[in-house]
C-alpha cells in the first residue's frame, strides 16, 4: 500500500446546495460554424450519471448527477472558492434537509466556468431534491503526499479513493495507474494555461475525428480515469515533453471549438514516473459502485422484490 500523510489532511465540513441549470440564453456556435441550443451546465441531471457514455447527449458541457454550488449568485468568491478547491473526487457527501435527508453520495470533481463540484446520487434519491436543499461534503485530500514518491504531487483526490485506484509499484521509482484512455497533449484545450488545479477542469478536444478514432476519445465515459501525455499539472496546466497528469472525466463531450470532455486532475509529475496501464473498468463508478453500477444493482433488487 502507498504510504501517504493521511493522518495529517485537514478535513472540512463544506456546504451547498443543488445547481440550477444555466443558460447563456442565445444561440451557441459550434466548431463548425452551426449554431445550437441544447441543454449545458448545471442542474439536478435524472438520467445522466457515472458511468455513462460522455458522448452522444443532445447537450454540450453537460454535467452528470447534481451540480453543486456553494453561492450560485457568485460563483467565483467566497465561500463557492472554497468548496472548489477543498472538494476533493472521492469525497463524501450527506444530504441534510428535504426529502432525501440522509442519503450519500460521491464527489466526482469540479467544472471550470460554471464553478460546480459535482455529486453523484442514485436517480432515486436525485427525483426527491429540489434546488433548495442542502448537501454537506467531508472534503478531505488536499495536501495529500505519496511519501515515496514525492516528484508526484496530488490534487483533488480522496485518500480512500487512492487506496482503491489499484495503483502498483514497479521498484524503480514508477506508479503504474490504470486508466480507460491516454491522450495525447495536442488535444488538451480549454483551460490550458490556469494558474493551478486545485479547482476547476481542462478538455479533451474531440473536432478533429482521425485524432478521436485513433485514441479511441469517443469511448470515455464520466469518472474514467485518463492519462495526458505531456502535461505538467504541478504548478498550472502546461506541456512538458514526457510528465503525465491522470485526471477524471466531469462533464460532457461539447460542440464548442476547443471544448470537449473535462478532466479533473487528480495527479502528475514533470517526468514519466507515472505509467499508464489500459484498464476498460478504471473508472469511479466501477471502483465504488456508484453510477450506472449501482443503477443497475438496484433494479435487480426491484426485480427480485417484485418476483
């Protein structure tokens, strides 16, 4: 097992509420020049969740479970900054008022521009909220250190999730992380250039179909772990010959030039101490069973009561 300073992470109680859905309420472009109007950002979303395919919505930048914001009237001060950037992919999360009160869920990461923290719930408890009620985060994970391995740093990640991500070690200083995908740097966009990742995500750019069919792009789904090839995330998102960052798919492919699937950065390092290793179930939904996992866990149950 890797050895971390977990017995030294501060952990914060962080409070929000649903989303709602925003709108720039005119025509979007897409990168071909077609003008759209499609559902986006933000909202309790019903049928979209973990686990499911981030390509072929009628949306662009749509966001899977409930979109949370500490303040959706200002969502770049305090305290929406804060439940940014302590909000951690793993994370717990206790709804503590309405109907569903009681019920848990996970953080899957958070969206850039919109400023969300994303929460996966089963449908079930997601037809009981309403924008009004409150969800509370154990948020916990920042400042999280491999003791080993202290050239790659951390972001975002929960130090349950880490233990789960079946991560291994080779002896000669290399993690080797499973991931669904690797994706090469040329189609890293929007968000490049960001001062750091404790908060927000960057797109995989998915115009360009002989680059997508030969990395396979259109086959990720939300919560896949992904490997950028080239991308220095310590310090900013920046391209750098042979770093790897491995980072979580949080919203929806796009329309919009330079758009595509957003990946929230969980780790990196400026050289390759990171290996990527293809595993079509490295996602949070199958380590967790959250998602489309434990959807269809509870139909199965439904089915058997029934019966």
């Amino acid at each position: 097992m890797l050895k971390t300073n977990e017995k030294d992470l501060v952990e914060f109680l962080l409070q929000c509420q649903p989303g709602p859905p925003k709108t720039r309420g005119s025509w979007s472009i897409d990168h071909q020049g077609v003008p759209f109007l499609l559902p986006s950002i933000g909202g309790i979303t019903l049928n979209v969740q973990v686990g499911d395919s981030a390509f072929g919505w009628a949306g662009d930048h749509v966001e899977p479970g409930v979109s949370c914001t500490a303040d959706t009237h200002k969502p770049f001060d305090h305290p929406n900054n804060a439940l940014q950037i302590y909000s951690c992919v793993g994370n717990t999360a206790t709804i503590v008022s309405g109907e569903a009160k009681g019920e848990n869920g996970i953080v899957l990461g958070h969206h850039g521009g919109s400023e969300h923290v994303m929460v996966d719930f089963p449908k079930d408890v997601k037809q009981e909220l309403i924008y009004s009620d409150t969800i509370v985060i154990y948020a916990k994970g920042q400042g999280l250190k491999l003791l080993d391995y202290p050239d790659i740093v951390p972001f975002n990640l929960d130090p349950g999730l880490l233990k789960k991500m079946k991560i291994g070690e080779t002896g000669d200083g290399v993690l080797q992380v499973p991931v669904t995908t690797v994706v090469p740097a040329a189609c890293m966009g929007s968000g490049v250039g960001a001062s750091h990742v404790a908060k927000g995500d960057y797109d995989i750019m998915t115009s360009d179909e002989e680059t997508v069919g030969k990395y396979g792009l259109d086959k990720i789904r939300f919560g896949d772990f992904v490997a950028l090839l080239d991308h220095d995330n310590r310090y900013g998102r920046a391209y750098r010959q042979g770093a790897i960052s491995i980072g979580v798919v949080v919203h929806s492919d796009c329309l919009v030039a330079g758009h595509g699937p957003g990946v929230t950065t969980i780790m990196t390092c400026a050289a390759a101490q990171i290996q990527p290793v293809i595993d079509p179930s490295a996602n949070i939904a199958d380590l967790l069973d959250i998602g489309t996992v434990l959807g269809e866990e509870r139909k199965r149950s439904r089915k058997k009561k029934s019966t």
